[in-house]
C-alpha cells in the first residue's frame, strides 16, 4: 500500500494527526522555521525527548536524511517525527538525502503504528531547497515508498508552497 496524499495550507503546528513531522537540524535541540514553531507551541516535553535521544542514541546528532521520534507534547497528535533536510548546495546536499528524510519518516510512522503524518516542505526554507524541485522529491518519493500510513498530508505555510505540491499532484 502506499498512502493517499492531501495538501493543505496553512501552519503544521495547529493541525490533527497521528504524526507530524519537523524539519529539524542535526543536534536535535531546536531552531528556527518549522523547528521554532513545534516546540514552542508543543511544550518542553518535546526538547526534553529530543536531550534524551542525543544523550541515548546520537550523541553526535542525528545525520542527514534520517528520522527520530518524541513525544508531541501539547500538539495535536501522539507524535513528532524529527528528520534532517539536506542544505540545497552544500557539501552532502544530495537530493536523495531529501527522499530519505521521506522514506525514513515514513519507517518510523510505519514502526510507531501512526495512519495519518503531516510533513511540512523539508529543506526549503533556511536549507535553501528550491520548492518546485523539493515538490517533486516530496511527492515522487510518498507515492513510491510503502506504507501501512493511509494520509499523508503536506501542510504548507504559504501560496508559493502550496502551489508547487498542487502541480506535482497534477
Ligand atoms: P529547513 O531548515 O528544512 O529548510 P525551515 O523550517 O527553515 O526548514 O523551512 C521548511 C519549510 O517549512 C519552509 O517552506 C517554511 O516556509 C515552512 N514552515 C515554517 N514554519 C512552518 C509552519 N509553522 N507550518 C508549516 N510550514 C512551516
């Protein structure tokens, strides 16, 4: 099977879903972006996860195009699934680094049992990916990867986003 996509526009942190995936950065203790927002309106229990799993699993962070999960804290949804985005251009800035952060999150959804995932578009806002192009590989990469997840929902901040993924859908 692999899952149905939706898109909706619009901010990750308010929507409802078993999972809901961020764009985190390697040291797993936070950021700007998409990273700011889920940990502050999901509450410290989600950084006090993400010390836990650094101390426990990677000391040395967590390494591009792989995928964690924590608690989601006060969001709506039983959990955050943190994935590394490559940086559009940078040494490792390999496109199938940013399917990888995809496929790995949906490992992870598959393994903690969650049906529905809200991915925000990864990489393409401080990490520079070019949306049109982080569109496809999103999109590309959902509908070939199986899954047991049923919805995959790209939540998108903005038109410009929004609109990428919509041509994707076709
Ligand atoms: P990265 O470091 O992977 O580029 P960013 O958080 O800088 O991550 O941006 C990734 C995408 O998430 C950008 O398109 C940005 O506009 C979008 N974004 C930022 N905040 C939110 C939010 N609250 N909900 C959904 N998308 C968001």
């Amino acid at each position: 099977m692999t899952a149905t996509i939706t898109l909706v526009r619009g901010d990750i942190t308010r929507q409802s879903a078993d999972a809901i995936v961020n764009a985190a950065n390697s040291s797993l203790l936070g950021g700007g972006g998409v990273d700011g927002a889920i940990h502050r309106r999901g509450g410290p229990a989600i950084l006090e996860d993400c010390r836990r799993l650094r101390a426990s699993h990677h000391g040395k962070g967590l390494p591009t195009g792989r995928a964690v999960a924590t608690t989601a804290g006060d969001l709506d949804a039983r959990w955050v699934i943190h994935t590394v985005g490559p940086v559009h251009g940078a040494p490792g800035g390999d496109p199938e680094l940013l399917a990888s952060c995809y496929r790995e999150s949906l490992r992870v959804a598959d393994e903690l049992g969650a049906r529905t995932v809200a991915f925000p578009a990864i990489s393409t806002g401080v990490y520079r990916w070019p949306m049109d192009d982080a569109a496809r590989i999103a999109v590309e990469t959902v509908r070939s990867t199986p899954t047991a997840v049923e919805e995959v929902r790209f939540v998108l901040l903005d038109d410009r986003a929004y609109e990428a993924f919509a041509r994707q859908l076709g």
